[in-house]
C-alpha cells in the first residue's frame, strides 16, 4: 500500500465486487436514494426489507466516495462529550443519543450476519485520552458521566497506557466497539437490496427531478 497516493484502502483491498449499470434515460420511481455508500446501502437495506421499491443512483462507481475512504472504526462517541451534551441537550436526550449510538453497534452486526457479509466485523475496546495533565480533569468528568450513566468504562492512569505503547497522561477505555471493512459491507448491502429487487445504476448523473402528483419521481 503506497502511505502518500490518491488511493484508498478499501477499494484496493476487496476491488470491485460487483458491478452495475448506467441509465441515461428518464426513469419513474416512488423511492429514489441517491448515494451508493455505506448510508444509502443502509436506507436501501431498511426500505427493501420493508417491502419498498427503490431505486439507488450513484455518479461515481458504487461505494467510491467518502466510504471508499473510512477509518473503519466502529464507536458510539460522538464529537462533543457525554456531559457537554447534557448540558446542551439536557439529561434525557444526550444520554439516548450515546446510547442509541452504542445499540447501534450491535444493530449492525446483526444486518451484517443476516446477509452474511464477509466485511471481517470485529469488537474491540477503543482509548479516548488526553496528551496534557490540564486537560486530566476534563476527561476524569467525562468518565464520572458515562459511569454513573451506564457505559461500560475504566480509567487508565499513565502508567497503564504505557503498557499499551502510548504516551499519554489517562485514558477511558471504552469495552463497547468495533472495525470492518465498511466498503465490503456497502457492496455487499446493495448485492443483497438488488437480489430482493432493488435496482441500481451507477456512473449516472440525474440532470433534474419532478414530482408527480402520484408522488412518484422522474429522474432525467
């Protein structure tokens, strides 16, 4: 693997899977997902599942935007804290937000053995820790908050993350996350949309939309 390129690593690792056509006529659908990554691949999953027609349309080759590019790391955290989200959000909503983060995690290794993907899903504990004894406070507040809120946490002092390799001053290490191959999953997602139904074109470019009083989309 070439460390400075324009090329990603997922797409060399598994190349591509599967391909599909392009369109360059109208086409009349009730349900139009634009987007062939790891989101639209999702909705697709959801919709199909619940019986729907759908069409997916991606301009590029399918799964070859910013999913092509992932970190592959699995992680109910999101950008701000557990207990700066309380105070933004309020109690109630910012602890459902991690939560659901983390249910999701599970979710999704449920979607991933139903289609039996072969995306190498993996749960691992992953490190949240700070560089500078000033910030040591910050992060011992955060882990108090998803402590008394339920998450599966530990405090890792110095001398712990030493151990590890890392130089750093403490850590929570988190026992809920995971990797995958989040590319292998997308194609393989869509595989499975398009065997129940759902049809796709890839390399296409929609140049408008309508929508019809029958609720149904024109692309052109």
């Amino acid at each position: 693997m070439k460390l400075r390129s324009t090329e990603t690593f997922w797409p060399l690792k598994s190349a591509m899977i599967y391909s599909y056509p392009s369109i360059d006529q109208d086409l009349n659908t009730e349900i139009l997902i634009i987007g062939g990554g790891i989101t639209g691949a999702l909705i697709a999953y959801k919709l199909i599942n619940e019986g729907k027609k759908v069409v997916l349309v991606d301009r590029r080759d399918i799964c070859n935007g910013s999913t092509a590019a992932s970190t592959a790391l699995l992680q109910y955290e999101i950008d701000v804290s557990l207990h700066e989200l309380i105070k933004l959000r309020g109690e109630e909503c910012a602890v459902d937000s991690y939560k659901n983060g983390k249910q999701a995690i599970f979710d999704l290794r449920t979607i991933i053995e139903t289609i039996k993907s072969d995306c190498q899903f993996e749960f691992k504990k992953s490190i949240y820790y700070c560089s500078f004894k000033k910030d040591i406070p910050f992060l011992k507040h955060e882990f108090k908050t998803r402590k008394q809120h339920g998450f599966n946490v530990n405090w890792l002092e110095e001398s712990d993350l030493k151990k590890m390799g890392l130089h750093a001053m403490a850590a929570i290490e988190s026992n809920t996350a995971a990797v995958m191959d989040p590319y292998r999953l997308a194609n393989d997602l869509l595989h499975y949309c398009q065997q129940k139904g759902m049809q796709i074109f890839d390399r296409t470019n929609i140049t408008s939309i309508h929508k019809q009083k029958t609720k149904r989309f024109i692309l052109a």
